[in-house]
C-alpha cells in the first residue's frame, strides 16, 4: 500500500519549509510566482491530494456554492447553470444544485443543505408559489452570500441578474401590432412574481404606445404550464370576438395554446398568431415554429456567479446597496407570429421602437 504523500514530503523534495509549500498551494501573496509553479509541479509529480476539508476549515471556504431551480425539466434553467458552472470551474468551485419543484418547503430544504453543506454562498430563481420570503431573509441575517437570478425580489436588497421584462413583452406585443394584428391577448403569469408582472405591464404599454385600448377580457390569468395554454386557448375561442394574436408569459404556456388552436382547426398565424418568452430548445422544431424572446439566459448565468463572487468578496464589508444587473432582451420572430403580406390588412400603428 502506498504512502500518503504530506506537505512535509513537497517541502523536503524541493528544500524548503512545509509552511512555504502550505502557503504556496493557497496562493499566498507573499510567495512568489516561481515557487509556487514549482510547489504545483512537485505536487502534481508526487500525486499529492490536498485534504480539502481541513483545507476549508482553515482558510473559511468550502470552495463550493448552492444552486437552487425551480424546475430541471425547463430548458432556460438548464442553461443559466451551464453559465453559473462555466464561470465556477475557471474559479475553481463546485456547484451544488437543488430542484425546489415550485414549492416554497422544498425552496427552504435547499437553502438548510446548503447551510449545513457550509457553501461559500447561493444562487437562487424564486419558486412561483413562494409567498413568504423570509427563508431568504434568515440566510441574509447570517451573512452566507446569496444571489437571484430570473426571478427575483427586488425588496429584499438582494443582488440580482434578470432580464428586461418589461421591455421583451413590449416588443413581443409591438411584433403582432406591426404584423397587422388588432385583438391581441395575454395569457400571463402569478403576479406576485416581479417577471410576470413586468410582462404584463409591457404588454399593457405596448397596447397603449399604439393608441389601441387595453382590453381586460383578453387577459388570462394564467400559471406557467403547458395546461395553462391549453386552458386559455378554449377561453379565448369561447368569446364572441376572439382575439387574433397572443402574447403568451413564457413558451410552455405557448406551446399549450399551440396545441389547443391545432386540435380546434385554428389556423397558425394566418387566424391567430402567438409569441412566447424565453426561447426555450423546442421553440424551433414545433409546427409553426415558436416566436419568443430570448433571455440570454448563459450570460445570466455568468452575471450570476460574478455577483456572488463580489458578494463573497465584500461579505465582511458594511451592507451596501444590492446591485441588480438587467440583461436585454433579444426578440426570436419565427413561423407562429409573422403572416405573410397582405395588401388588404390594415398598417400597424405608428411607434418609435424598430423591430426585425
């Protein structure tokens, strides 16, 4: 059996004290480039393995951080952690990542194994069915680093990375105006969630930047799912006057109403045109094709990590104003929402924005 290789045995192999050796491999200040490229080279020849608990216990970090999703079965969270993962590997973390499923208990078990993990600090998208928010005070009150990211919580004072809400459902609803569409309606998201409360409001802003009349019967209450859509669909075809576009909250609420138009014989987007938010992978292969709007969903998993490094950094410094970095929306407009022209239809109302 082969013997463990120490500190000690680096330090003899190259002449110099085991504290030396210790401080190198912490990347110490005070030791210089060379020696501490030629600790690694010894190590590494030596097949030396830090113990990294008694490692963190001195230095105070675990070189780890938490991750909690709502769900691991939507693309848009899948790609923020590969942004989050991309910039921790260069950084030489970890990532744990937890499911909170959309539920607040579950939110809370996370936040609890992650403490007792001893992360360094959290990145967390807030389950839509959190109402009480003091499970991200408590963690705040111990001075562990925590970051949003998507859907945040503005009064809490927690740094956060989202996009502009507001400013991606104008543009999505502006896109069906410019398309000659006149009836257009909203099937939106819980609204003590800040992101689908911005939507709603750049959907209701663009209505109204084009001197059309916000019409509250076209607004669904929805609940981000796939059944949602359906259900609205069968509202909206159940009206008198049906409108002729939707603007739907995100993309599997989309693709809900898509399916339900289908099997009742509507006509996509000749009789009714849609537009989703969040570009997820199936947008792109679905018969039509989804429009959408891209959240640059791997830069904000990047923004994300460099917020909670800066947290990490600056945790002993006093609390500052937490900073909140919005991302531009990018407008995706494929086959569900572009008619082909129509001498006939009516021009869209006059705006300042230019869309492609």
């Amino acid at each position: 059996m082969s013997l463990k290789i120490t500190i000690t045995d680096i330090a003899k192999s190259l002449g110099i004290t085991p504290a030396t050796v210790s401080r190198a491999l912490n990347d110490h200040p005070g030791i210089s480039e060379r020696t501490k490229r030629l600790v690694q080279q010894e190590a590494s020849r030596l097949h030396y393995n830090r113990n990294k608990i008694a490692s963190s216990l001195r230095s105070g970090k675990t070189q780890v951080i938490g991750v909690i999703i709502p769900s691991a079965e939507i693309n848009f969270f899948g790609s923020v952690v590969y942004g989050i993962e991309s910039m921790a590997n260069l950084s030489g973390y970890n990532v744990l990542l937890y499911q909170s499923n959309e539920s607040r208990d579950s939110e809370v078990k996370g936040l609890d194994t992650f403490l007792g993990a001893r992360v360094d600090g959290i990145i967390v998208s807030i389950a839509k069915n959190t109402l009480d928010y003091s499970h991200f005070i408590n963690v705040k009150k111990k001075g562990v680093p925590l970051v949003f990211f998507d859907r945040a919580n503005d009064d809490l004072g927690i740094p956060s990375v989202v996009v502009d809400d507001y400013k991606g459902a104008f543009c999505a609803t502006e896109h069906l105006i410019r398309q000659g569409y006149r009836r257009i309606a909203h099937v939106s998201g819980p609204q003590h969630i800040k992101i689908f409360n911005d939507r709603l409001k750049g959907y209701m802003g663009a209505i109204q930047a084009n001197k059309m009349k916000v019409d509250f019967d076209l607004i669904y209450g929805g609940n981000v799912s796939i059944e949602s859509g359906k259900e609205s669909a069968g509202y909206f075809l159940s009206m008198q006057h049906p409108p002729d576009a939707v603007f739907a909250v995100e993309d599997f609420t989309a693709l809900g109403l898509i399916k339900e138009l289908k099997d009742n014989q509507v006509k996509i987007p000749d009789e009714m045109g849609v537009i989703g938010f969040a570009n997820e992978l199936f947008g792109k292969h679905i018969t039509p094709s989804l429009s959408t709007v891209d959240q640059q969903t791997v830069l904000m998993g990047k923004e994300a990590f460099n917020l909670l490094m800066e947290s990490i950094r600056n945790r002993d410094e006093k609390e500052t104003k937490a900073r909140k970095i919005i991302l531009e929306p990018i407008p995706i407009y494929r086959d569900s929402s572009v008619r082909k022209p129509d001498p006939k239809r009516k021009k869209a109302g006059k705006s300042g924005k230019t869309l492609v």
